[in-house]
C-alpha cells in the first residue's frame, strides 16, 4: 500500500552522488551503490523534503495504476541519482579548496530549474517553457575585460592583441584565490563535468564550478554529456585532467589588482588549465 512504499522508500540508501547538506556527510560519504538505467547525479534534500516529495509522487503514481516496482524505481532515481558512482567529486572539490556544504553535481534540468526559481532573483518558466533569468549588470560579454596569462607554453599560439591581453601568472593567482574565497562562503555549488567536443580524440574534458543553477543549466546545453563510462576522465587521478571553470562572476575582482581596468574579469590560464570568472554573470563568458 501507499504507506508501506514510502516506509521501503525511505529505507533506500543514498547514493554517493548525494551529497547531503552537513560537513559530517562529506567526511563520510554513502557506500557505492549499484548504476541505475540514467546516466547523471541527483541533489541532496533535507529528510523533510524527500518525504513530501515521496509523497506526493506516491499518490500520482497510485492514481496511473503503477505497481510498487514501477514506483520504487522511479523514487530511486528522483531522491537518488541517475546512475553514477561519483564519490571522487568530492575529492577534486576539497583539492581545489572548496568546501560548500552542498554540492549539486550534474543535475537534471528540472533541479536546475527549481533551484533557480527558489534562490536566483528574477527567475521565471516563460511560455515556451524555457528558463528566464537576470545576469546582472552584464547582459553580453566583455571583450575588453578577457585576459589570458603569458606561458612560455603557449605565448606563440595565443594572437595577442585589444581582445586577447596579456596577464601574469600572480594576477591571476590573486583572482583565482577571491574566486574561491568566495565560493567557500555560499552554502551551494553546482558542478557541472563534460566535454569540449564529440571526438575522443580531440575533446576536451571540461568542470564547471559555479554559484548560479542557471549557469550549470546553460553548460550542461553547451557541453557533451559524459557517459558512465566516461566518468574516470573526471577523477583526480585521470592522466588529463579537466579543465576547471571557476565561475564566481556574482563577485567582482579588485581593481587594483595589476592588469585590472574594471570590476569584472575573465581570466585564463593553459598552462594551469583553468578559467578565473569575476565581475559578471554573463554565462555566455564561460563558453
């Protein structure tokens, strides 16, 4: 009956992918549980929420005539994740000196959506049914903001010019460090992971690290989604690692910073592999 299926319910466990809203849950994370038919990750929800939830679920699929297998498995996959064992994110999230309590990790659209509606000022579902949201200040980009750091590795390959100028490696240090100050004082993240590309030769592992649920919504349309297969190019321990986005553009970069002409900055690095973003929500600078 509809009690007994929330009572199993809530005995499944979560999934890795989930990670819960407490310090103590990221020390101790789920044990592995078995892939699931979806290939993706899920969010954490308070315990108060996932029943609610469950249940109003419950009485919808009880209404279509579902049998209990049919339920539980469509539970699992909405309060769980969609099929990937992914615990060394929050390995690589520690590595980068981030430790926000929540971590959505390539959600579906529909938590994206909701996480938008519920914390992102301004945001609505308009009539094609698409996401509308504020950027701010910035509503396009900012050519004359972008800086790439002079590496002896790829100097000859950059075309240096009004666009593409030239930033040391300790300015971009010092953005990369009130990036992630930042970040570390926002309750939630959303991470993103996927590909610059389809070739598996050519593509380039990309994550996303952002404080806005519309911003890992708009990289999730632009990059390839990874397979469950494809997983280990995002682990620490891959031969290439990913490149890091930074994205913490709800905050401004400091003028005096050398090679600074304003609050916004979208700053790069080859060498290191990562993208600084400081000064706009603009999320077409990620791409």
């Amino acid at each position: 009956n509809l009690a007994q299926a929330l009572l199993d319910l809530a005995r499944l466990p979560v999934p890795p992918c989930v990670f819960a809203d407490t310090m103590a849950s990221r020390m101790s994370p789920a044990p592995p549980r078995a892939p699931g038919p979806r290939c993706g990750a899920s969010i954490s929800r308070q315990e108060e929420n996932i029943k609610a939830t469950l249940m109003k679920q419950l009485q919808c699929a009880k209404l279509k005539g579902w049998t209990e297998e049919e339920i539980k498995n469509l539970m699992s996959q909405e309060i769980g994740s969609r099929g990937i064992d992914s615990p060394d994110i929050l390995k690589h999230v520690d590595e980068l000196e981030l430790f926000a309590d929540e971590i959505y990790y390539n959600s579906p659209a529909g938590v994206l959506y909701e996480q938008a509606l519920r914390y992102e000022e301004g945001s609505a579902v308009v009539e094609s049914g698409a996401l509308a949201v504020k950027s701010g200040k910035k509503t396009g980009r900012s050519p004359l903001d972008k800086r790439i750091v002079f590496e002896d590795s790829s100097a000859d390959d950059v075309w240096w010019g009004k666009v593409n100028i030239k930033l040391d490696d300790n300015s971009f240090l010092i953005n990369r460090e009130r990036a992630v100050d930042y970040l570390n004082t926002l309750k939630r993240l959303y991470i993103v992971d996927g590909y610059g590309g389809w070739d598996p030769e050519y593509r380039v592992p990309v994550r996303v690290i952002t404080s806005r649920a519309y911003h890992a919504l708009f990289m999730q349309n632009m990059l390839v989604p990874p397979t469950e297969a494809d997983l280990s190019d995002f682990e620490p321990s891959a031969p290439r690692k990913p490149f890091v986005i930074f994205n913490a553009g709800v905050f401004p970069c400091n003028r005096q910073t050398v090679g600074m002409t304003s609050s916004t900055s979208i700053a790069v690095s080859f060498k290191r592999q990562e993208m600084v973003i400081l000064g706009t929500q603009y999320a077409g600078e990620m791409k």
